[in-house]
C-alpha cells in the first residue's frame, strides 16, 4: 500500500507574497539557517546542497510519510494557497509543435516544489529530463515520489497521461487527507480528459475555464476580427484608449489579403493567437508571401510593423507583466531580453515611470473586466516611450512566472536576472552546481541571499537560469561569473567536435 504524507495544519507562509514559500520543515533538528529548516537528510552523491554539509542533517525526503508536517484548513481566496497541496503538470498546448516546449514546460517548474508537499509530472523516457529531476532532487530536498513519469512516447504530455497514473494520483491524494490543486500550464481539453477522472476528490483547479480561454485566452482578443469589423475587439470593449498595433484577426488566406489591404502599410507581421515565445511569428512584406501563408496553427493576427524603441545595448524595448488569479506577480515590469522574435531571458526594467503606471493600469484593466482564476501575463512594446499592449499572454503560465514565483519563495526582497539558452552537452546539472559553488556563486535556497540556481537545465538541450542578488548590479556579476563557466564548457563541447573525413574523389 502506498503511505503518503497525512496533513492536518500545514504551517504557514503568510508573511511571504502570493503564498508560494516553501513549507518549511520543523526546526526543532536543525539549525535556523538551514535550507529546509529542520535540514535534509545526507545524501550519497557528493552534489552540494548546502554552504556547509552540517546543513544537511535531519528529516529523510526518502519516503512520502513526515509526521513533522500536516495541514490546517484556512479560508484563503487562492485555490493555490499553501494550504493546499499541488500536481504541476505543465504539458505544451495542443497547437505547439516544438520538442522544446515537449520537455521545457514540464521542468521549469521543478524548482517550485516543496518537499514532501508537492507531485510534478514530467515526460518519461528522456534523460536529460532524469537528469535534471535527480539534481533538483538532491540540491531542493525532494523525495523521490514527488515526481511521476510518462511513458514519454507522445509529444502532448496530458495525452500520455494514463489511468494507472491517474489511480496512482487518486491514492495519494485519498490518503493525504489534504486539498490538492491542480496546475497545469494552460486548461486544454486533453488536460481535462484525465484530470476530470479526479473530480469527486479534494481536488481543484488552478485555471480557467475553456469557455474563458477561448474567449479572453489569445492574441485574437487586440484586434477585430477582418470578417467583423463592426464587432468591437475585446481591448477596444475593455478600454478603447489602450494603444495597440493596427491589425486584424484572420482565419485565412483571403481574410490575410483584405486585412494587407486595409492596414496600407508594406511591412506586415503575422502572428498566431496561441503561439507562444515567438513561435509562429512571421514577418512578410507582399501579397506574395501571405498567399503561401498555411496556418499551421490556427487563426493570426495581422498588424503592422511598428518603429520599435530599443535598449541602449541595441535589443528591442519590450516590457511584461504577470498575474496569478487577479493579483501581480511582482509589482515590476520587467524586460523581455529579445532575440528576434523570441526572448531569452528578463531583466530590470529601465522604462518610465509613466511607462509603468499605464502598463500597469492596461493590465489592471484586463483583469478587473476578465476575473482571472489562474496564470497568464502581458507584454508591450515602447514606442516612441508608450506602452502598446502587444501580446495577451492569458490563461497560461509565461515563462517568467518560475524566476519571479522561485524569486518570491526564497528571496523576495532580491533583484533578479533571468538568460535561457543550449545547455553544454558534455556538462551535467551537477558538474555546473560544482563549479557554480566553488566560484562562490551558487543560490541554495532558504539559505543564500543571492546568487545563481538552474531553474531549467537539459543538458545538451537548454537551460534556463536565474541570478538574484540584492541590486541590478549585483545580478549582472552572478550571471557573468556562471555564464562564464557555460561558455567554457560549450567550447570544450565544440572543440571535441570531429568533422567528418571528405570521401576521397574517385
């Protein structure tokens, strides 16, 4: 029979923002500066875990039973209050098509657990994936049974959900005794097909509705729709002074073509309604190219190309906001680090004042008019020092909700500094941890004030990192101290590449 952790009071996290800190362990065994409070139990590996080994005495993660922890039922708005126990499962939307969003997804958010507390799912059969769960494991404090596995055979994560799982899941949260949430990256009908089997439980969803997402969850919602230009957008209904690029909504080639037309400007972007991190995002300039156009994900926005402020360092000035149900994710906006289309990361943000209280303003209007139940974030773009609302990042997690919620948990006063990119294959999570720590820069969470942790790392796939410190300044010397040993170990990588031997001519 499977022992799972019973709760009667979990103990709490009210001074921290949002409700996300960790559950704490009792510090009766272990020193107050501890990671976990009460400590973790030694590990084999020579992984650090903490500044001082002596940190690592007390309570064993190893089994799914801690009578130091239980639950208190508190009335809290939040159905991902700490009150509650949580399943992340952050499987790619139906429409994404990319093997980076198969496996990234699912563990940027290992990081956010609390031990002892919390279940992850996560794609079997990957073992950059194995990887990286072991190191969080070790470095966090988690128990083994705090992840479960996919088979790893279908790229839709929730479609690979099987019942023997959903039993799996059934008998801990029975056994529990405490509220569970549900937290998927976005409610999808595939989401639904294996989570509704748990409706008679003690079970919530941290989400919206479809009915929500269909209506309010998509870029679809900036403009008219080409077909229905006397049907109002939902900004302009919202707010019809919110400052968005022209553009129209269409479902295809002909509705592509009118909109070209309409707008009267060479340089168009193409935009799909639930793409995401840039993916989809298409610059044409001629009939031509929009008559090739195949919607390989659904309906677009087309807009116009705007004359974009930049940073001073050259990158396009593109600020976001986040909210969880209707409160912000950090008063702050904070700026995209844009590549192209996509970003790579964020950064303090160095826009107005003005600028930050009309974005701010823009996205309290949204959701005053919206009544969000789960996730999701905006993004502008500065022009000419304005703030054009550019993507309705909603009903979903964004990528910046991990930094910003780990942020809360561990060092809300702090700073942060967050960069993506390919993760070395010839370094693991590990060795990267090892370097990290003798260079000094390592972040141990409950522990340091700052420094850096792998919020994200797949060797040979991607990584995502984030620096905090207690300034700007500060971040940017974490991040150039373990982009460092990054870089190193990506041109050890490159210089062990052999290029093929050319095939002598006959």
């Amino acid at each position: 029979m499977l022992t799972v952790l019973k709760c009667d009071a979990l103990d709490g996290f009210s001074h921290c923002p949002d409700n996300l800190c960790p559950s704490f362990l009792d510090d009766s065994s272990g020193p107050p500066s501890s990671p976990l409070g009460g400590g973790r139990k030694k590990q084999n590996s020579a992984l650090p875990i903490g500044p001082d080994p002596e940190f690592v005495d007390g309570v064993s993660t190893s089994s799914p039973t801690a009578s130091s922890i239980s639950c208190k039922k508190i009335t809290k708005k939040s159905v991902l209050g700490e009150e509650r126990r949580r399943v992340w499962v952050h499987g790619p939307r139906p429409e994404y098509k990319k093997n980076s969003q198969r496996f990234n997804l699912p563990s940027r958010i290992i990081g956010l657990l609390r031990p002892n507390l919390d279940i992850v799912i996560l794609p079997g059969a990957h073992e950059p994936t194995r990887e990286f769960w072991e190191f969080s494991r070790a470095v966090l404090g988690l128990a083994e049974w705090q992840a479960v596995f996919t088979s790893g055979s279908i790229y839709n994560m929730d479609d690979d959900v099987d019942d023997e799982m959903v039993e799996r899941l059934r008998a801990i949260i029975k056994e529990s005794g405490c509220g569970w949430t549900m937290v998927p990256y976005c409610v999808t009908p595939n989401f639904n097909r294996w989570a509704s089997k748990l409706s008679s439980l003690d079970v919530e969803t941290f989400g919206e509705l479809l009915e929500w997402v269909d209506m309010y969850g998509h870029k679809g919602a900036l403009h008219r729709h080409v077909r229905q230009l006397d049907v109002p957008s939902l900004v302009e209904t919202i707010d019809p002074n919110i400052l968005v690029a022209r553009g129209y909504t269409c479902s295809a080639v002909d509705d592509l073509l009118l909109a070209y037309n309409l707008l009267d400007c060479q340089r168009v972007v193409v935009k799909p309604i639930y793409g995401a991190a840039g993916e989809g995002i298409l610059f044409m300039s001629s009939e031509a190219e929009l008559r090739g156009y195949t919607f390989p994900m659904g309906d677009v926005c087309l807009e116009e190309h705007l004359n974009l402020d930049l940073a001073p360092d050259g990158i396009v000035l593109s600020p976001a906001m986040h909210y969880n149900e209707g409160d912000f994710v950090g008063d702050d906006l904070i700026d995209q680090i844009m590549k192209g289309t996509s970003y790579m990361g964020w950064r303090k943000s160095i826009v107005s004042a003005e600028f930050h209280t009309a974005a701010r303003q823009c996205l309290r209007k949204f959701m005053d008019y919206t009544d969000p139940k789960g996730p999701g974030g905006v993004d502008f773009l500065s022009v000419d020092g304005r703030p054009f609302l550019s993507d309705l990042n909603t009903g979903r997690f964004n990528g910046c909700h991990g930094p910003k919620l780990f942020r809360l948990m561990y060092a809300p006063t702090s700073d942060l500094f967050v960069w993506k990119g390919r993760a070395p294959a010839t370094l693991t999570a590990q060795d990267f941890w090892t370097q990290c720590v003798a260079a000094g820069c390592a972040f141990f969470p409950g522990v340091s004030s700052e420094g850096v942790f792998p919020l994200l790392y797949l060797r040979g796939r991607s990584f995502m990192m984030v620096a905090l410190g207690r300034d700007d300044a500060a971040c940017q010397r974490i991040y150039h101290t373990a982009d460092r040993i990054l870089n190193a170990a990506a041109a050890e990588a490159a210089a062990q590449i052999v290029p093929p031997t050319p095939t002598p001519a006959a």
